[in-house]
C-alpha cells in the first residue's frame, strides 16, 4: 500500500518478477545512494554528510532516516504483524 507499494512495483516492473527480500533491501540502499549524491557534492565526505541528513525517505522497507549515530536507517515503523488466515498471510488487525 501508499508510497512502499509504489516502489515495490517500480521494481517488481523492473525486474519482471516478484522480488525478494533482499532486492528490497537493494533498491532501497539504491534510493538511499541517489538520495544522498543529488544532495552532495560528490566527494565522500559530502555523500557522507548528505547521508546523516536523510530523514524519512520513503522505501520500500519503510521510512528511512540516518543521524550520524545510527546508519542503519529503518526503525520499526517499517514493521508489520500479520497472521495466516484461510490459507494467507494478512495483518493482525483483519479478520
């Protein structure tokens, strides 16, 4: 759903297949990169310092926000709780 789900079909499409986890976790350092060079001046001290500015840069994961403390970059709200029900994953809050 919203802006994740737009991302995971950019990149289902580009693909030309479902993708996993770990593609997932590529685009979105993909994301995270072009992010940081369009807002730096290229040199890896600048890249680095556009890094710690990120906040809130939507992937596919979820949110993605770097301080100079923390480049891990995704917290929980990138979470989800779900359940198998008839046969399907859903989330906890569905029947």
């Amino acid at each position: 759903k919203g802006e994740p789900g737009k991302l995971y079909a950019q990149l289902v499409e580009a693909l030309g297949r479902p993708a996993s986890l770990a593609n997932t976790l590529g685009w979105d350092i993909g994301i995270v990169t072009d992010a940081a060079i369009k807002k730096s001046d290229a040199t890896r001290e600048g890249i680095r310092a556009a890094l710690d500015q990120v906040k809130d840069l939507p992937g596919i994961n979820g949110p993605i926000t770097f301080t100079p403390q923390n480049h891990i970059g995704q917290d929980t709200r990138g979470l989800a709780m779900l359940k198998l029900a008839n046969g399907k994953f859903v989330p906890v809050d569905q029947a």
